[in-house]
C-alpha cells in the first residue's frame, strides 16, 4: 500500500507540471507534451516495469522531451513518426543522436519527410536535421518494448504513409483497462486531418477511417495528434465527418 500513487500510472497531459491520474490508462507510462509552434502532441508511452518506452511523434522541443524521460527513468527503445510533416518530425534527428534509438515511419512518407526544406520554407522556419529511417513501416507491423506490442495500422489519406499505432487491450504481458490509439493527424476529436496539402486525399482519409479505425472497439482510447483525447464510440457517434448520409 501506498499512500501517493507515483509516476507509475500516472498520466500527464498537455503540461509537464500537472499530474492527472487517469484510470482508463493505469498499466502504462503516458506523457503527451504539445511540442512546438504547432503543438503537435509529442506521446512517451513507457512500461513502468521495464522503463522502457516508445517515443511518438518528437515534432519539436527535444530538450523537454529528454528532460520528461529521464525525471522518469525511462529507456527510449524505438521513436515512431505517425507522418512526415514538419511539426510531428522536426526532434526526430536530435532524439535519435541522444537515445541512439532507431526512427521508424512509413515509406510513402519519404518524400515528404526528404523535402523538408520546402515545408520548412512554408512556414518560414529553417529546416530540421534529417535523420536515416532504419525502418520502414508496413500495415501490420508489430512494435515491440518493455512488455508491449503495439499494431501498426496505415491510415493513408492526411499523407500518403500516414499511420495509426493501435495498442490492444492485452498488447503485451500488461492488460490496460482499455484499448489506447496513437492516431497521428488522421482522426481528432470533432474532426479529421486535412487533405488538401501535399499527397493529401479526401477519399483515401475516409477509407482509412471507415474500413480501418472505425472497426476497432468503442472503448478505444484515442490519442491525436493535436488536441485533446476521444473514443472511438464518441467519435462513430459525433463526429461530423463520420456520421452516416
Ligand atoms: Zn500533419
Ligand atoms: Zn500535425
């Protein structure tokens, strides 16, 4: 018995500062930090056995990133990009020099991510560090650290090589009490990601969206890439884009 809960279980949410203890993710380390001019959300998700954790989406503000992971003891195993836009990718190539951990995103995201001087120049901010990707993510791909294993599901349709990390219930040796999505930029609360820039598609989007993430339970808990978190349910029932004809 304890009195405080510590790190363990606990999830921080859009400060460093404010604990906020969420049953719905007891089981695993959860820190997301808006990072950067855009905030895109920055997700540590850690084991709070092993210490091990994955990165997701280091977009920016890498010396906060480090800081937050070792307050908490943790061992970057693998740093994930849901997509190659200059906001969810900027602290990849820092992340990487300081944790030694390999940097994983989809092929079809390539391009995007090596023409990152013209996003750059887009909004007017000199260009990251590029990075070498050691692997290329495929539909289906389990990732595995401290004692889970996340599903990759490609979500094309924001950007072509756009994906979800999808952490089952029983993803490991540790039973959350729910479901978690890591969605990237495809699906936000009230909303989905935006097509019109560079190898967006409306179609590919509502395909990805319909045949993929809305298969998965109601329960699940969805972690965006900007904003606040959802469920699947509330989604399938309130989300305008999603509502049926
Ligand atoms: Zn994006
Ligand atoms: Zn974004």
């Amino acid at each position: 018995m304890r009195e405080q809960p510590d790190v363990d279980g606990i999830i921080y949410r859009m400060s460093d500062s404010s604990p906020i203890l969420d049953a719905a993710t007891l089981g695993l380390i959860h820190i997301t930090i808006p990072v950067g001019m855009l905030h895109c959300n920055c997700s540590i998700i850690g084991d709070p056995q092993t210490r091990e954790a994955l990165v997701l989406d280091p977009g920016d503000e890498v010396g906060r990133i480090l800081d937050l992971l070792g307050r908490h003891k943790l061992t970057v195993k693998v740093i994930v990009s849901t997509h190659a836009h200059i906001d969810h990718v900027g602290g990849l190539s820092k992340l990487h020099q300081y944790t030694g951990a390999p940097v994983l995103m989809h092929r079809d995201d390539l391009p995007l991510y090596q023409a990152m001087d013209v996003q750059a120049a887009f909004l007017g901010v000199a260009p990251p560090e590029l990075t070498s990707i050691e692997h290329l993510l495929r539909e289906g791909d389990a990732l595995r650290w401290g004692s889970f294993e996340a599903k990759v599901i490609h979500t094309p349709g924001h950007t072509p090589g756009s994906v979800c990390l999808y952490l089952p219930q029983d993803g490991g040796s540790i039973v959350l009490p729910a479901p978690q999505l890591f969605a990237g930029d495809t699906l936000f609360a009230g909303s989905i990601g935006r097509t019109d820039l560079w190898g967006g598609s409306l179609d590919a989007i509502m395909s990805s969206l319909r045949n993929k993430l809305m298969h998965l339970p109601d329960e699940t808990i969805v972690h965006p890439g900007h904003g606040p978190a959802t469920t699947i349910g509330h989604e399938r029932q309130l989300n305008p884009f999603l509502a049926k004809a």
